[in-house]
C-alpha cells in the first residue's frame, strides 16, 4: 500500500490546481471559540479543509458514501492533511461496487477507511423489526443504520466534514460551509457546499479520480442496493433513491438535525 505525497498522486502529478489563497484572510483557529460558525462563504474547498484540520487537528473525521464528491473531498483532504480519517456507514447493504471503490480509494491514498456498523446486524434487524424494514419504514431503518451509528462515531469528533452541496435536495439550499450541528454536538464542515454537479465531475476528470462504475449506468446517487434505482432520461439525479416513497434524504442532514441526539 504506497501512501500518496501530499503534493503530487501516484502518477507524480502536481495536485495544486487551484489558486494559492492567501492564508492571512482566515481567522487564526485559536481564536475562534469552539462552536462558532465563522464566514466562509467566499473559501474554496481546499481553505475550508485547510483551516478545518488546523483547528481541529485530529478529532476532524470525513464522512463519504463514496459518491463522486465523497472522492473529491478525500482527494482534496489528502493534499491538506495526509491519510485523513475517513470513515464509511456500513449498512451491510452497500452495492459490491461501492465496496470495490473503498478498497480503490484506501490502495490509493494509503488510509484504511473505518468501517462504521450499525449496533444490529441485518439478521438481527430482521428479527427485531421483520424482514424488510426498508420496504415498509425507511425512516427507521436508515436511522438504525445511519443516524444512530453515525451519532456514536461523532461523539469521539469535534469536526465532521461531509461532502453535501446546497443544490442537491431542497433540505440541503442553506447549508454554510462551516456550521455548528447541535443535533450531533459536533462542527459541521461542507466545503462543497457550493459545487455545482458539473463541478465535481470536472474535479474527477481533470485529476483521474476513480469512481463508482454504477454513475455510468445512471446511478448518479448511490445508497444501499435495496433503496437503489438508475434514473431515467432529464429525471432528479436523487430520484432513484428509496423508490415508492416521498423520502430524499437519510436523515443525516435533514432539519430534525436540528434536535439533540445526545
Ligand atoms: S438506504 Fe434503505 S437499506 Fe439503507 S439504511 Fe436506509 S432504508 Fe435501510
């Protein structure tokens, strides 16, 4: 496993494609108090991450369900700070592709992606809740799989770092780029939260990034292989997740994130 320099990927190519910004327009970390959204508007992905991990150092973690902006933000991370903690909520459920993408993705920037479980195991949720949760109550089961193990890993972090952009779901129009998120006690960091699709994409391309073979068979989002579907010609890139119900998000980023989970 060859760990990737924090200034070129494993082809010696130069990572720095972006304009150098000058550091002195960010405020020193020390100085921000620890739950204090700060105006970052204007900051690129890369001064969001930048500053993020110079604040919170090593209780900062990256969340990815291995979607194309998942690879852009561990791309950019990996620049900033090598072998960044990236974690994974492992539902059990992931498509085989997904799982490929991971071991891809660890290989080359020489992390081990944390495995994030869920306390049940399918089986066990199976006897708990019956079969088939997610076809009867979405909403529970992805916060069993999701939501819960995702407040348990947080509760070890100061920093989550997500890669959501404001023009993905209605819920996600407001999202700051560096937020306090009282629901899970932790800062919230999107430096995406400005991209465009077509951004992303451009990022993938220009740097040569893998991605999930799936998005070239209209899966633009990617979730568990139950809740899973391709889209159709000019449809939602989210339309084909959770089929048959009015649902769109996991429930990690919608405004109940507004009520305390601990
Ligand atoms: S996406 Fe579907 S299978 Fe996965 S946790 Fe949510 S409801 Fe369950």
């Amino acid at each position: 496993m060859t760990q990737v320099p924090a200034t070129s990927n494993h082809n010696g190519e130069s990572l720095v494609n972006e304009p150098v910004e000058p550091k002195s327009s960010e405020p020193s970390p020390a100085a921000v108090p620890e739950h204090a959204e700060i105006d970052a508007a204007d900051w690129s992905p890369r001064k969001v991450l930048r500053w993020a991990y110079r604040k919170y150092e090593d209780e900062i973690a990256i969340a990815s369900a291995f979607g194309v902006e998942g690879i852009v933000l561990i791309d950019m991370a990996a620049q900033v700070r090598p072998q960044p903690h990236v974690f994974v909520l492992e539902t059990s459920f992931l498509f085989p592709e997904t799982y490929r993408l991971i071991e891809q993705v660890e290989s080359r920037y020489g992390i081990s992606v944390q495995r994030v479980l869920p306390s049940l195991s399918p089986e066990e949720q199976a006897r708990a809740h019956g079969e088939e949760l997610w076809s009867r109550d979405p909403d529970l089961c992805c916060h069993l799989r999701k939501v819960e193990p995702l407040r348990r890993h947080l509760a070890h972090l100061r920093a989550w770092v997500t890669s959501i952009r404001r023009d993905q779901t209605q819920h996600r129009a407001q999202t700051r780029k560096v937020e306090w998120n009282p629901r899970f006690g932790v800062m919230k960091i999107n430096p995406l939260a400005d991209w465009s699709r077509e951004r992303v994409w451009q990022y993938i391309r220009e740097r040569k990034l893998p991605y999930n073979p799936l998005q070239d068979r209209n899966y633009p989002s990617i979730g568990c292989v139950q809740c899973t579907r391709p889209v159709n010609p000019g449809e939602d890139p989210r339309a084909g997740r959770w089929p048959g119900f009015p649902k769109t998000e996991c429930g990690l980023h919608t405004p109940e994130s507004d009520t305390p989970l601990r």
